[in-house]
C-alpha cells in the first residue's frame, strides 16, 4: 500500500513538474527597427551597423500566474545587456532595446530565458 501511495505521488509530481516546464512559450520572436501599438513594425536578420536601436519583440503565452523572462543580448559570445521583463498574463506582449555602435559589426543573439535560466528560445541577427 506504501509502495503504491509512493508510486502515485511520484508520477503526480513528475506530471505537475512537466505541465509546469511546458506551460511557457515565446509564440512570438523577432528583433525590430521599432514597436508600434506594442506590435513589431518589422522583423529584421541583417541590418547596417551604425549607431542605432534595434528591439527585441517576444509574445509569451501559457503562463499561470506572474512571471518574468530576461532578454540576453549576445554580441558573438560576449554578453552586452541583460533585461528582465514581467510577464502578466497567459498572452503577454514585452520588448527590450539595444543602442549600437558602428564597430560592433558581426553576429548577434538575443536569448530568451524563463525566470529558472532556462533558454525559451533564441533569436539571431548581423550587423554588417
């Protein structure tokens, strides 16, 4: 009778841990010259380097109570910003932004983590 009480809380457990991890989700990624009625106006992969402002658009989806995300802003493997952004509800819109500068020429990323650390999703984009 133990071993079935125990057998039972450990799947209960694993079950609610993996609803948990799945729940989360960034339907929604783009990196943006500009946001407009808290809408990306454009989604970019290349763009000029100079001096300027990109945005990092995410829409997240299934979250059960409040939460935040961070956008890590990657200049090839260095770590330049890091934002931590509040998710409110089960369908929520949020953004970061980076100034640039004409020398940062190469490849870059933006990692979306949930509030463990864990990567949801990553999006590239050059500077050329």
């Amino acid at each position: 009778m133990l071993m079935k009480k125990l057998l039972l809380f450990a799947v209960l457990l694993f079950w609610g841990l993996s609803a948990e991890a799945a729940e989360i989700k960034v339907i929604d990624g783009v990196i943006t010259t500009a946001i407009k009625n808290q809408l990306p106006v454009d989604q970019i992969e290349v763009y000029p380097a100079g001096y300027g402002k990109l945005f990092c658009f995410t829409r997240i989806v299934g979250v059960q109570e409040e939460t935040h995300v961070t956008h890590v802003w990657y200049y090839q493997d260095d770590e330049l910003a890091r934002v931590s952004l509040s998710v409110g509800s089960a369908d929520w819109r949020t953004y970061s932004s980076k100034r640039f500068l004409p020398q940062w020429v190469g490849q870059w990323r933006v990692e979306v983590l949930d509030e463990n650390g864990h990567e949801l999703v990553t999006i590239p984009f050059e500077l050329k």
